[in-house]
C-alpha cells in the first residue's frame, strides 16, 4: 500500500558561517596550549568573535611567572615515540622544546607569549577559569594584563551563548 | 563605474596584474569598508609588495611587525580579518596559511 508521506517540518537552516567561538584551553605544556592560540588567531584572521577560557594547567598561557617557560611534555607523551625513561633524563624536554619552537619560528608562529598579546590585540576575549585560579591560590595579579576578566562557570557559556564551543 | 574583471568564487583577482587603485576602492566598498584610508593603503600596499616580491601573502605576524600598522590596528581597520581583506583589496590571492 503506498500514502503521501507528510512533509517533514525543517526548522530553520542553521546559517553555513561560524560568526562565534568560545575555545577552552584545559591543558599545559607546549602541545597542549598551541592548538587553542592556533584556532584562536585562525578564527580572528577570518573574522570571526572569539572568547579564550583558560583553564587548569592550561593557564600556564596566561601566567606571568610560566608564561615563558612551557615546555614539551617529553614524558607520557606516546606522540614523541621514544621510551618513556629517555623522555626523563634531565635536559631533555628544554631540548625538544627548543627544536620545536626553532621549527615553527620558521613557520613564522610566534612564542607564547607574543602569540597570546597578539591574539588578544587581535580583539579577542582572554579568560582565566575562576575554579582554577582559586585552586592554584591566584589572583588576577599573578596573571599577564591582557587577562580580560576572571569567569566562572556560569559566566563562560553566558558569553559562548549563540557561538561554537571548542574544547582543547 | 563598473570595472570588470575575473575573480575567484570568494572575489579574489585571478591575476593581480590586472588590479588599479580604483579597482582596490570598489572591492573595498564591496567589503564594508566605505573610504580607504592612507593606513589602509599602507597594509594593502605592504600585501602586494611581499606577495609580488616573495610570492607569498605575510602572514598576520609579520604583517603587524613590518608593515607599520600594529595588530590592533589591523582588525580596527578590517574588522572582517585583515589579512583576507586586505589582500583581495590589494589583488592578490586568498593567504592560504594557518598562522
């Protein structure tokens, strides 16, 4: 037996350009916190609203006294395809480090902490995580003063409202 | 009047040897942006100059360290991402890199 099959109800199409993101940054270390400046200064450079929410050891990025110090994580890292014990000797993460940030210089992709201003030059929003910053014991002092504002919780997807969310 | 040329889907010149000042206006126009100011001119011209020298548009790193222009000032003159604007402003094709 064979009906006319009721027309589906479509809601509206959902518009093809991102106009907004709100990225999370939740991890240290070198591998952890370029990923979110990356899609950060790309999302900018194409116009598009962005809002940086630091968070946990991924507020090192915006630390003054370890802002300039993050490293590679050399050990725990399968990435790395080494042993593990290798990874440990001392030394060995500055070294990696070094060679990492000598490759991409080349690329023309700024250290961190230059990247960070840029990007907050850029005109996008930089967030510390409340629930870290009192964990850590911090205050907005021990942050780099192109720190926006400290938000919780509540206030992040306040301003992610109406944009993507990206979590790295 | 209308000055025609070809372009790409997203309106970037095919061939940046056909690009005029006044074409630079129009396309600028097109884009939100209504009087191209002697700081925009700075950035396009800077774009166009690397890109027929290197063959490479900069990347927007290096567009605020030496063009003159700083990176706020960038996105206040083209809110809508100055590297992308002001190359199809300047003519020259769509940067195709990350940073």
């Amino acid at each position: 037996m064979t009906g006319i099959l009721e027309e589906p109800q479509v809601a509206a199409l959902p518009t093809k350009t991102i106009e907004k993101v709100a990225i999370v940054c939740s991890k240290g270390s070198l591998e952890g916190i370029y990923p979110a400046l990356i899609m950060a200064n790309g999302a900018r450079m194409e116009g598009i609203e962005v809002d940086l929410f630091f968070t946990f050891f991924g507020m090192d990025a915006i630390r003054k006294d370890r802002q300039a110090k993050i490293k590679v994580a050399t050990v725990g890292n399968p990435g790395m395809h080494m042993p593990t014990l290798l990874g440990a000797l001392p030394g060995f993460a500055s070294l990696a480090t070094r060679m990492m940030s000598r490759q991409m210089e080349k690329l023309d992709i700024p250290p961190i902490p230059e990247y960070v201003e840029m990007i907050a030059d850029s005109g996008a929003g930089i967030y510390a995580c409340k629930a870290s910053v009192d964990m850590f014991g911090l205050t907005k002092e021990d942050l780099i003063p192109q720190v926006t504002g400290i938000a919780t919780v509540g206030e992040f997807y306040e301003l992610a409202a109406g944009g993507q969310i990206i979590f790295t | 009047m209308m000055l025609t040329v070809a372009v790409d889907q997203e309106g970037f010149l095919l061939d940046h040897t056909e690009w005029t000042r006044e074409l630079a206006e129009e396309i600028a126009r097109e884009n939100g942006i209504e009087t191209l100011t002697p700081r925009h001119w700075q950035v396009v011209e800077f774009m166009r100059d690397r890109f027929i020298t290197t063959g490479n548009a900069p990347t927007i790193r290096a567009l605020g360290k030496e063009s003159g222009v700083p990176v706020k000032e960038l996105y206040q003159l083209f809110p809508k991402g100055p590297a992308k604007l002001a190359a199809k402003i300047g003519g020259i094709p769509k940067p195709r890199g990350c940073i």
